[in-house]
C-alpha cells in the first residue's frame, strides 16, 4: 500500500504542476484514488505505529559513536513531525474530501466510463477551464490536509530502503529461486541492465522467493527467457 501511495502522490505532484485542463483532470484522477486507497485499511493507525518504533529504535542509537548525530537528529525531528501531523488529523483519512459535495459528485462520475464529459458534469467543465493557477490553487488545498500521510510513509519508505543488503545473483536461464528465511524482507528491491530486455515477475512468502525473466515481446507471450540474467538484488527490512 505503501509503494501505491507513493506512486499516486507523485503523479499529482507531476500532473498538478502542468498547466493544461487534461493534466489537472489526471492530478485530481490520482486524487480519488489515494481516497480510495486509505479508506480500505487503518492506514493512520499502522504510521503512527512504525513511526513510534522507528523513533525509539534510533533513539537508541544516541552518542553511538559509529552514527551521524546530524543526520540522527534530522530523521528524528522529521519523524515528531509527522506523527505529531498525523495524531492532528481529525477522524478518517481525506474526510475533508468526502465532506465536500461537489468534490464526491465529480468523483462517483468518474467512476463510470467516459462519466466525466462535459455534458454530464457541467460544473465540472466550467473548473477545468478555468485558470491554470486557480485550478492549480484548488488542488493544493485539497492535496495540503493529507502532507502528514505522505511525510509518514516518505520516511518509512526511506528508512526501508536505506536498510537494505544487497546480493549479485544469476537466474540460469532466466529463472531464480531461493528457499528457506535466509534472508527475510519486508521490500525486496531488484535492478538489471537496462540492456537486458526483460521483466522480472516476483512472487515470495516466508518459506520461498520466486523470480522469473520474461522477455519484452511486442505479441506479451511469457515465455522465460532462455538466457542467463544476472541481478542485482536488495533484501530491506524494518
């Protein structure tokens, strides 16, 4: 959920910052879709969680002489910070969004293909052709009350990243596996050449990890790739 809610928040960061109608549409798009994301789980609960256990495991790193004291006191004023964000927000996530009418009436037209045409939201039509800095004004605001989320995962997602071991492995003729807890993970973060034309497809659980290589193919066939893939893999744990 984490890694979804990155990905939206930087899509309306990208969309949100351009000036045409049909961007601003696709900013407030990835909008609705963080609404959608955070309404399925107790997603301020799980923050403020980690971020307490994170703070109490790096406070315990103090005058340890083998750490930054910058960089400690930086991530830790970043982490009071956002859990103090986030114990202000009132009630569920994004209620300042489903409070406003308009904002839920645009958002259940979307729902429905081709919903949004001007002749069926009107009102809608006249917002995107407004100004760019006006439009742009709107989605601030209704983007600004849900920084504290996207501070709290930021910093999760970098502290797991930033964690991470990384391992050179081979998948003799495109296929890896790897049994057993050697090396246990919450994100597991691959990279290969970008002059291997291949995509990985991962599945793992606690007892295996599973990687397969298939090759880019205009036709999307999935055969493995019948060559051997050296990887790059990264194993990150909280």
């Amino acid at each position: 959920m984490l890694l979804r809610l990155e990905d939206l928040f930087d899509k309306i960061d990208f969309f949100s910052a351009r000036d045409t109608s049909f961007e601003h549409h696709a900013a407030l798009v990835a909008l609705f879709e963080i609404l959608d994301v955070t309404s399925r789980s107790d997603l301020k609960s799980d923050l403020l969680q980690e971020l307490d256990k994170q703070r109490t495991m790096l406070e315990g790193l103090q005058d340890n002489p083998g750490v930054s004291e910058k960089a400690l006191i930086h991530i830790l004023q970043d982490i009071r910070a956002a859990f103090r964000g986030l114990l202000d927000i009132p009630g569920r996530i994004g209620g300042h969004l489903r409070d406003d009418e308009w904002l839920m009436s645009v958002k259940q037209r979307m729902s429905i293909p081709g919903g949004a045409c001007e002749f069926d939201l009107p009102a809608y039509h006249y917002w995107l052709n407004m100004a760019p800095d006006a439009r742009r004004a709107d989605l601030q605001n209704w983007i600004t009350p849900l920084t504290s989320i996207r501070s709290g995962i930021n910093i999760i997602l970098n502290i797991l990243r930033n964690s991470g071991t990384k391992f050179c492995y081979i998948a003799a003729k495109g296929v890896f596996q790897q049994a057993g807890s050697e090396h246990q993970a919450h994100l597991l973060c691959l990279h290969i050449s970008d002059e291997i034309s291949c995509i990985p497809e991962i599945s793992a659980n606690k007892y295996a990890l599973n990687i397969r290589f298939i090759p880019w193919r205009s036709d999307h066939k999935t055969e493995v790739c019948e060559e051997d893939v050296p990887f790059e893999l990264t194993f990150c744990s909280l």
